[in-house]
C-alpha cells in the first residue's frame, strides 16, 4: 500500500534509496489484535536514567568521578528511584565510581543502583566485585540477538547465543547466591532486530532459570537500540512480547528507545501502551549516535496531560544547567520544556494569543478565589505554565521583527506600567517594527520604553510654557495658555464641558484644528488620538498633566 498522493509533483531523487530495506524486509512482526491503540497512560512508569553509563560513554570527553557524582545527586535530588551507575567492568574509572558510591554510602535507601555488564563470566565477576556492599542493586546483563549482529559482530547462531546467556545467567546467579537485594535483568541488544520468537524464547529461560517471583522480579529490557520503523511498529513488537511472556507477574517489561529516526519520545510512549512499565532513557536525550530517549520530554509530556510524572523538573534550569555542566554538550535553544526559547513568543499572532491568554487566566482564578499557580491553565501556545517549571514570564514574549502589536504592548505594560489602549497599539507596533527592521535585532524592554518616549513623550513644534484651567460653572471649564507654535508665541484661552474640550478650543485660537477621538487614562499615562488639521494622530502624556500632554503630544505628531 502506498501513501504517496497521485497528485504529488516531486520527482524522484537522484539518492540511492534502493540501497536500504523497509522494515517489514528485515524482521517479522506480529500483529494481531492490537490493544495498544485505545489505552490511555494514566500513570508514570518507572524512569530509569542510564546518563552515567549509556550516556557517558557517548561523550568526547567522558565523565571523572566528580561530575559524575554531582550528575547522580542530581538525579536522587530529582526523584529517580532506579538509576544506571555504570559498566564496571569497561574501565578503572567506572569501577572506581561504583566504589565511591558504595564506600561512601551515598545511594539512599529509596534508589536502587543498575550496573551493566556483557554476558562474559571474568566480566560479570568485575560487575560483582563492584557493588559488594551495596544492599540492593540490579545486574543488566546484554547481548546482541539479532541476525545482523550475529552474523556479523558475533559469529554466532542461535543456539550458541542462547548458550551463551545461558552461562552467564547461571554464573550471574551463583555470584548472587542467595543475596535478596540483587536482582537482575536482561536485555536482547538489538531487540527491534530479532526474530520475536526468539526473543521470548530467551526472556522466558531467564525467568525461569533467574527463578523470577513478584517479590523479586526479573527485569526484560527491549532495546531499539537503531531506530528501523514507525513508532507503531515498535509498539506492535513490545505488545506481543507483553502478551506472551510466561510469568508475566513476575516481569517488569522494560524499554530503550534510541532516537536515529528522531522519534524515540514516539516510541517510548507508545511502548507503554503497549504494556511497557519502565522506561530507560537520559535527561535531554544524549546518548550514542542520536541519543537515547529524552526522559525529561517524556515527564514532562505526562505532566502536560495532568498525569503526575513522578520525578520533580520544579527547576528546569537548574537541572539543564548541572547536565550542561557534566556532560559539557549543550541544550538546543528548542529543546521541548527545557530549552532557553521554547517558552518565548517573537510572531505578532502568538504573542497577542499568550498576551490576552494570560490576562483571562488571571482574571479567572480571581473571579474563582484560587490562586494563579493553582488554577486550571489554558494559555494559547503555554503548553504548561512556566512558572510550574521555576521560569518566570520575563522571557514569554520578546520583540523583534516579526512580533506584532499585542508582544509589543504586553511588554511596555509588565515592564514599564504603560498600557496602550487596543486603537494605539497598531501604530506603536510600526514604530517598533522600523526601529527592528533598521537593526536587525531583538528589542529589550528597556529599548521599547525608550522608543514610546522618543515617540510619544517628547517636545515638538507646538509647546505650552504655561497653563490654567479651571471650572468656572457647573460642565464650564476655561482653559487659559501661553502657547508657542512655530516662530510664534502668544497668550489663548477657550472654554468646554471639560478641560481638554477647553484646551482644544485654545489651540482652535491659535489656528489649530483639533478633534479629540479617543481618550483613555490610568494611574501611568493618559493617551489621546486626534485629527489634527485633517491628520489623524495618537499621543501620550505623564505626570500631573498626563491628559494635556496626551493631547499636545497627538497635536505635534499630527503636524509632522
């Protein structure tokens, strides 16, 4: 079946893409009666951070004992319960920090500690020698099961690969002896890869042979260790393996989603539709290649939807920051949750969305008496508030460009007090957008405040260097002025129901024909748009006299 419409113009690329098969080529999936795609995620599943093992040994420049020591209390601090420490058996630095942690009693009682070793028995007692002391830990024992692997990496078929599991998980068990805190779990590396019969045939040897109970469960981890298809194909291959284990009370079915297609968040959500109950991953998806999957991404996905996710990225920054620190490669900018814009607003129609989204939210809690931080949130383009990630709102809208007359006003107002009226805003927009333009940067707050003065604030060809008005009856105001218009100065005065009708009528004296169309007022600033001498004008005025400069102010941009 193709999914490639008729009336597609493109022509085919000149790329060899006959050089590669699709999926369905490569490995056989069942998939029957699929289940997974009407279940619901209601609870987290148990988040298993291998950043100090599977993430380390992708990076240039490889954790020492100190930061990998402040990447573990970070993750304790966070909430993880089940944490990767390290391979033990690959280095003298891995070991020796498996040690520290144990000599140094720094694994709390709440955290279980995963070490990780290959199915080679002198390994697997390096593993053993590293955690003796710890109360409980969980032994990861691989090794690569499918055809590809076996053919090419390993030499080996079936049989001498079942063989081969086999010896280390009775060797695994023999160093365990009869220790009720070590557990242990199994991962056929290159799961996506192998044949599903396989696959079960293996998982469910261990279980039996490793003598699994739901006091002490084995752990099946099912690596996609390279991406090869759509997240549904993943989902398909876990469902079946899900439904078909033996024992399964006894099995905590666990996943490892890579990221080479760039849909290992995809995969691993639905993966635990699909009955997956534990999830192995790193904080920002580093990992080999494209990385692992991104654990924080996936919290924070259940967070979104009002599923608690059960670990604490109350500090997004601080955690970003310590991950930057260790693993010395930065976040994206984008990141999802994390990233240092992915909160922030430059397009003119997102800002007026999230501006008045804002507004309503807060509107809406007072009118419920519930706090803001506690109320339902429902802000356009603010998956999740900020501030529920320790962000403030300085960052939610930023103007350059592109940003439009809602963005524009929303940060005069928060930062500077000055709310424009909904008919001025369009008008500051352009000024703003000509001064961006000109510069080809972003505009801080303190730069648009500084442009609304130099607009608005600012003398012109029509100055007032004195001035009166007073009520001389009840809705009688006279308005009386030393006015100075071009090269010429001279005393006016004129009379209104109010003291700007009043004023209008002394500038009428001085050959000026004004109308007042709009006017509005607060504690900050007074604003007026007038047609002056046929030419229709906004101005702003502040202090005392706010109203009366407004209208000065709409006068000289009207003249100009």
């Amino acid at each position: 079946m193709t999914t490639t419409p008729s009336w597609n113009p493109q022509r085919p690329s000149p790329m060899p893409y006959h050089r590669y098969r699709p999926y369905q080529e490569r490995v056989h999936v069942p998939a029957g009666d699929r289940r997974w795609p009407s279940a619901r995620i209601e609870r987290a599943p148990l988040w298993v951070p291998v950043d100090l093992r599977d993430g380390n040994q992708a990076l240039a420049e490889p954790m020492d004992t100190p930061r990998k020591r402040r990447f573990f209390d970070l993750l304790v601090t966070t909430g993880f319960k089940e944490i990767e420490i390290g391979y033990p058996s690959a280095s003298r630095t891995d070991f020796g920090f498996v040690r520290h942690l144990v000599d140094g009693g720094a694994v709390p009682d709440d955290v279980t500690p995963v070490v990780f070793t290959p199915a080679r028995t002198d390994l697997i007692d390096r593993t053993f020698d590293a955690i003796e002391g710890l109360p409980r830990a969980v032994v990861h024992l691989y090794i690569a099961t499918s055809p590809v692997w076996r053919d090419v990496v390993l030499g080996r078929d079936r049989d001498e690969v079942r063989r081969t599991v086999r010896r280390a998980a009775e060797h695994m068990a023999r160093r365990a002896g009869d220790a009720p805190g070590v557990r242990f779990q199994f991962s056929p590396e290159t799961f996506n890869l192998t044949e599903p019969d396989f696959v079960l045939e293996l998982c469910d040897g261990l279980t039996w042979l490793w003598d699994a109970s739901p006091d002490r469960p084995v752990t099946h981890n099912l690596p996609a260790t390279v991406e090869i298809a759509t997240p549904n194909v993943y989902a398909d291959q876990i469902e079946y393996v899900h439904r078909n284990l033996s024992r399964r009370d006894s099995v905590i079915l666990s996943v490892h989603p890579h990221n080479d297609r760039g849909t290992g968040v995809a995969c691993a959500e639905l993966a635990v539709l699909a009955g997956a109950q534990r999830v192995e991953g790193c904080l920002f998806g580093n990992g080999e290649r494209t990385g692992n999957v991104d654990l924080v991404t996936l919290a924070l996905n259940l967070y979104a939807q009002g599923v608690d996710p059960m670990v604490d990225f109350g500090d997004i920054d601080a955690v970003r920051e310590t991950v930057e620190h260790c693993n010395r490669l930065p976040v994206h900018p984008r990141h999802p949750y994390a990233g240092e814009l992915v909160h922030t607003a430059f397009s003119g129609t997102h800002q007026d969305a999230i501006g008045k989204g804002l507004a309503h939210h807060a509107r809406r809690a007072a009118e419920s008496g519930v706090p803001e931080r506690q109320a339902p949130w429902a802000v356009p383009y603010l998956p999740v508030d900020p501030a529920d990630l320790g962000r403030s709102y300085e960052a939610v809208i930023r103007v350059n460009s592109q940003s439009g007359k809602g963005g524009v006003a929303y940060l005069l107002n928060r930062h500077a007090g000055i709310d424009l009226p909904p008919g001025m805003r369009p008008e500051f927009a352009r000024i703003v957008q000509e001064a961006t333009d000109d510069s080809g940067r972003e505009a801080t707050p303190k730069e648009l405040y500084e442009l609304f003065q130099a607009a608005y604030l600012t003398e012109g060809a029509v100055r007032l260097h004195a001035w009166s008005t007073h009520e001389e009856a009840p809705g009688v105001h006279r308005f009386v002025c030393t006015l100075e218009a071009g090269d010429r100065t001279g005393d006016h005065e004129g009379t209104g129901t109010g003291p700007l009708t009043a004023f209008v009528d002394a500038l009428a004296g001085a050959g000026l024909t004004v109308d007042v169309l709009d006017f509005a007022q607060d504690g900050t600033a007074a604003f007026a748009e007038c047609r002056v001498n046929g030419v229709t004008a906004w101005g702003a005025g502040t202090g005392p006299s706010a109203a009366v400069q407004a209208v000065l102010s709409a006068v000289n941009r009207g003249l100009r």
